[in-house]
C-alpha cells in the first residue's frame, strides 16, 4: 500500500512533502533545502510561534551557532521573497520578537501517495520526510561509513521519528479545517426592471454589500471587489466558471425589480456547483433599500458562520446605516458611486455632482463626504488639470467625512494619496493606508494605493506583496494588473514588466495604461514596438495632454528629434488653451535633453504640487539627472533622498 505524504495549503501556495516542492497556483517555485524546512516546520506549527533555538535544534547542529545566526536570517529573507511577503508588513511569515517565527494564515492539510512504482516500504518513505532528511544532513551522515546493523538500527529509529511525525502533521486537520478562509463573491445584482437608467440600483447594492461582508470577518472570510465581479454583470458564464476564475466557493445572486414606490430584491446564496444554500425575497417601499441591504447581510453572514464555521459572526452596521442616512441622499450617492466607478472625465465630474448634492440633502453623510474626496483626487490625476484645483477639495471632504465617523476606511485612503501626492508626507500616507486596511482588509483599493506609495520610496518586495494582495482581493481588475507592471518597470525589471503589461492588453486592447508598455520597451531599445503602439493609441479628437508629452519624450528618447520638437510644441499649445499640470511639461522636455528647460519645470512641478515628483527616487526617466546637485536638492525636499 501507498504511503501518504502530507500536502500543506495556505493562500495561493501549496507545499508538497513527498517531493519537498512549493507550487504558487500551480506553478513550482524554486527554493532551496534550508528554507523549505523551515516553511515546513512552520506551517507544521500553524498558528503558534516557532522559536529560533527551535530552528536549530531542527536544522543546525550547535557547533555552527555563529552560521546558524546568518543562516537562520538569509533562510527566512529568501522565503519572505519567494511568497512576496515583506517583515514590516507580513502576510505570511510573522516576527515574534525575542521569541521566533509564526505563520499567520490558517492551513489545510491534504494527503497524497508519495511518488514511485508500486508501493513503498515505511522506511524507504522515510527519506522524503524533510524533518528527517535534515537531521541525517546536518550529522554529516554517509551511509558507506557505517555497517549493515548500525543502518538497520538507524532507519529503524527513523520510522519511529516518521510515525510520530505523521500524526504531528495529520493532528492539526481538524482545527485548521474550521479556521479557513472562505471565498465569496457578491454577483451584480440584475435589474430587472427593463430600464437601464435603473442599473444604479443594482450595482449600488452590489457595492454596498461586498463592503459590508468585506468587514464582517476578514481573517475568515474574503470578499471579491467590485471591479471583478463586474465583469460578469450580464454575463451567461456557468457559476463553475466564475468559481474558476475568481477562485471562490460561494457565490451570492441577486435581481432588483421596481416599479412606482415598491421595491422587490430577491437573493440567493450558492456554492459554485449551483447548489442553493439560502434564499429569500424582500417587498418593501423604495424608501427600505437601506434596511434591505441590512437584512441582507446579516441574513448571509448568519448562513456562512452556521453553515460553514459552526457559529455566527456579527456583522457591523454599513456607514449609511450607522449615519441613518436619509433615502433621498442615499440614492444620489448610489448614482454617484456608479458614475466613479467609470473612471473617467465627464463621469468623475458627475459624480462630484451627485455626492454634493447628496450632502446637500443630509450634510452629516460621512461616506459620501469620503466618496467625494476620492472623486477630487481622481480627477487630479485623470484631467491633467492643475493639482492645486483638486486637492484642497479632497482635503476638505475627507477630513470631515472622519469628522462624522473616523472609521471610513475611503476617507483615510484619500488621506494618503493626498499626504503622498500632494504633501510628500510619507510618514502620514503610509500611516493612513495601514489605518484603512486595518478598518477593511479587504479594501482592494488601499492595498493597490499603498503598493504604489511603497514603490515610490524604493519598498520593492514590499510594493509587490501588496499588490499581490489587491490582486487576490480585485483578480480581473485591470488598473491593479497594470500598475503591478508600473512597479516591475520601477524596479528595473524591464522584461517582466513588459509581459506584464502585455496580458493587460490581452485582457483589454483598449485600457488606456496599457500603453506604457512604451516605458519598459524604451528601456530595451525597442523603439519600433514603442512608436507602434503610440501611433495604436493616438487619442481620436488629437487632444490628449499626456500623450503628447509621452510622444515627445519617447520620440526623443530614440533619436527622432523633429517628431519630439513637434510633439513638444503640441504640449505648449494645449497648456496656452487651458493650464496644464506641469509635471506634463517636464515629461515633454525630458525626451529633448535640454537640461535648463528641464530644471525650469522641475522647479514649477514642485512650486505648484505636481504628482510626477512622486517618482523622481525609482523612475528611470530621471537617471540622467540623478548626479547633478539640482536634482539631489529636490528629491531632498520631497522626502525621496537616496539612501
């Protein structure tokens, strides 16, 4: 009979005993013998902390104690890098202080036959047993010194040592078993009214529900984000598929009609084989949304803890719902939210409209103050308007949405990206995205945020946790995709971030920040890929600020000076029609080299707050500046001095 060798699961990695092999969502990841041990013994210990005198006991003999300090310490770095995991904002790997390591998710226990013809004798499993293994390594054991006995006596021992291990590994199955992580995700609600002006509803509940589950329980349960759920609004995929592609077991549907001053919902929870778990249908006035949602969500978070975890798990109330905010408001905020959410000009400016009539309607709406603080922000980037024109009004929303309630996870996310954008305040917006994380862990959106303020300060293995992690929470948003390709190009990763970029256009042809692949292929020389793609995204109406400026500076950047000059003049003259922020001037006239013309808007990006100084210490674009004095002042002034 086979011998079973445990299978560990935690997150998106899989870590396989009988062939001491570590996959990532079915991809091997290359580690080397002293990590992998060390990883096994911790996932071994789920949830309790593993001493370092531990580690060497297990894996070092005491006669290297000097070795076992810096091998103890490159083996637990080289495993923080390989599952992207960082020590001063662990995911994984957790550092008790004066005491060891703690793996911080909960994990599954699996079994499988362990690799070979036929069955295997106990002893020969033995020696796939990575405890044991080191054991015999670290002795210095060679099986040619010793005699027949003494190796019988010895792998006697040995099984022994393997049976106790076994059931070491097989014991904790059952705790870990109901501390996992359930998945969920929160499907458009269909509107079922026939008028498509109503979608707002739908989509409204929608959000509000993902952010209300989102906080109910995040050690155990995940939410999937808005984005990617979206894409399935008024999809005919199967639910298996969804499951597949969104890798989670439950799913909840929904359908909105309404008609005159009546409002139906009706819901269902399922897993992803169609079985239905729960359903109810709500008739209310169109007044009860609010309460609707309520209902809702405690109803759900009920049927997943008795169902699924054995108990119940209080679910907070929803900012509109604490605030008793009054229907009329709320409904102009589900429009504003909606018209966000589409990420552009005109929409953005409706949805400034929308929000500030919903505080008009009920001044003390803390979440619509925060929604509007995210709008302000957006716009700031998305127009290429001055910075000085949006966020003074960020500011002022989001300071008092906390005013009226301190724990909006949006508002101290707005917080940040002003103190990181507006203020190069580093300290306060990192401060504000672990504020919004810890009041949401499933906020996509400030894991995504904060992954780009760490990028910007050189926290490389740390940016690439966190976007990994809006990447788990938010799997088909394209913005999180791309800007993980932004990172790799920061990082010097040039290929990689090419591919990168390449599966966001796969995904989307269309996405607009899919076009800078340019930057990484300009890195490259591959300069005939770069003109094509720009002349692929050449804006119909021609009138795109930051795709001029792109086009002078790569135009210059590859010896095209006449093509850059005209680009250039065509930046000058949009920024006589209607001022322009001067960070769009300074990309312009980095491609022509003209160092003066470059210092004067370096200088004018500083004075009038423009965001592209955020990238001065990681952007290549800079290099050629990096060892004038000029250049070492300014990154001094906005925190951003290299180390």
């Amino acid at each position: 009979m086979a011998v079973q060798a445990p299978i560990y699961r935690f997150d998106v990695y899989e870590l396989r005993l009988g062939t001491r092999r570590l996959f990532k969502q079915g991809i091997r990841l290359k580690l080397r013998p002293q990590p992998f041990r060390i990883l096994t013994t911790l996932v071994q210990r789920a949830g309790d902390a593993v001493t370092r005198e531990e580690l060497r006991e297990l894996l070092w003999s005491k006669e290297t104690f000097v070795d076992f300090e810096h091998g103890l310490n490159t083996a637990i770095k080289e495993l923080r890098a390989i599952l992207n995991d960082s020590a001063s904002a662990p995911r994984y790997i957790e550092t008790v202080p004066k005491v060891g390591y703690r793996i911080m998710v909960p994990v599954d226990i699996t079994e499988s036959a362990l690799p070979g013809s036929g069955s295997v004798t106990p002893t020969s499993a033995i020696s796939e047993f990575p405890a044991v293994v080191a054991v015999r390594e670290t002795q210095g054991w060679h099986l040619q010194s010793f005699s027949r006995s003494q190796i019988l006596l010895a792998l006697s021992v040995f099984s022994v040592f393997g049976v106790v291990a076994y059931f070491a590994w097989w014991h904790p199955v059952h705790s870990t078993q109901a501390n996992a992580r359930i998945a969920l995700a929160v499907l458009p609600f269909e509107n079922l009214t026939g008028d498509a002006g109503q979608d707002y509803l739908g989509d409204g509940l929608t959000e509000e529900l993902i952010s209300q589950l989102g906080q109910m329980d995040p050690q155990h349960l995940g939410v999937i984000a808005r984005t990617s759920v979206m894409h399935f609004k008024n999809s005919h995929d199967s639910l298996e598929e969804i499951g597949r592609t969104l890798q989670v077991q439950y799913a909840l549907e929904g359908t909105v009609r309404h008609a005159s001053d009546q409002l139906r919902v009706s819901v269902q929870l399922v897993d992803m084989k169609g079985h239905a778990l729960w359903s109810r249908e709500y008739d209310r006035e169109n007044s009860d949304l609010l309460t609707i949602q309520g209902e809702i969500a405690r109803e759900i978070s009920d049927e997943i803890s008795l169902k699924l975890r054995g108990s119940k798990t209080a679910v907070p109330l929803t900012a509109t719902q604490a605030n008793q905010v009054t229907n009329e408001a709320h409904d102009l905020y589900l429009r504003g939210t909606y018209s966000l959410n589409k990420r552009n000009v005109p929409e953005l400016q409706h949805a400034v409209l929308y929000f500030q009539q919903a505080i008009a309607k009920d001044p003390n709406f803390a979440v619509a103050y925060a929604a509007l603080a995210n709008s302000y922000v957006l716009l700031g980037g998305y127009s290429g308007g001055l910075q000085t024109q949006y966020m003074p009004k960020a500011r002022a929303s989001a300071l008092r949405a906390l005013q009226l309630n301190g724990n909006l996870p949006e508002a101290h996310v707005a917080l940040a990206v002003i103190a990181q954008k507006y203020d190069w305040d580093w300290q306060t917006a990192e401060n504000e995205y672990r504020k919004a994380i810890e009041l949401n862990p499933n906020y996509a959106t400030a894991h995504h945020w904060y992954a780009e303020d760490l990028a910007y300060m050189g926290r490389f293995d740390e940016a690439f946790a966190e976007s990994e992690r809006a990447r788990q929470i938010d799997p088909l948003s394209l913005i999180i995709a791309a800007d993980r390709g932004v990172i790799l190009y920061y990082a010097r990763r040039y290929d990689e971030s090419i591919k990168q970029f390449n599966i966001v256009r796969e995904m989307e042809p269309t996405f607009i920040r899919g076009q800078l692949i340019v930057y990484p292929q300009l890195e490259k020389h591959l300069y005939p890929e770069v003109l094509k793609v720009l002349e692929q995204e050449r804006p119909a109406d021609g009138e795109s600020p930051w795709y001029w400026a792109s086009m002078a500076y790569v135009c210059g950047r590859s010896g095209r000076e006449k093509e850059a000059h005209n680009a250039l003049e065509k930046v000058k003259m949009l920024n006589q029609h209607q001022p322009l922020d001067p960070g769009i001037l300074l990309w312009a006239n980095l491609g022509t080299g003209n160092r003066e013309q470059i210092f004067y808007w370096l200088d004018k990006a500083y004075s009038q707050h423009s965001n592209i100084l955020t990238q001065l210490k990681v952007d290549p674009a800079f290099d050629s500046l990096r060892a004038d004095p000029r250049f070492q002042q300014l990154e001094q002034r906005v925190g951003l001095a290299s180390n």
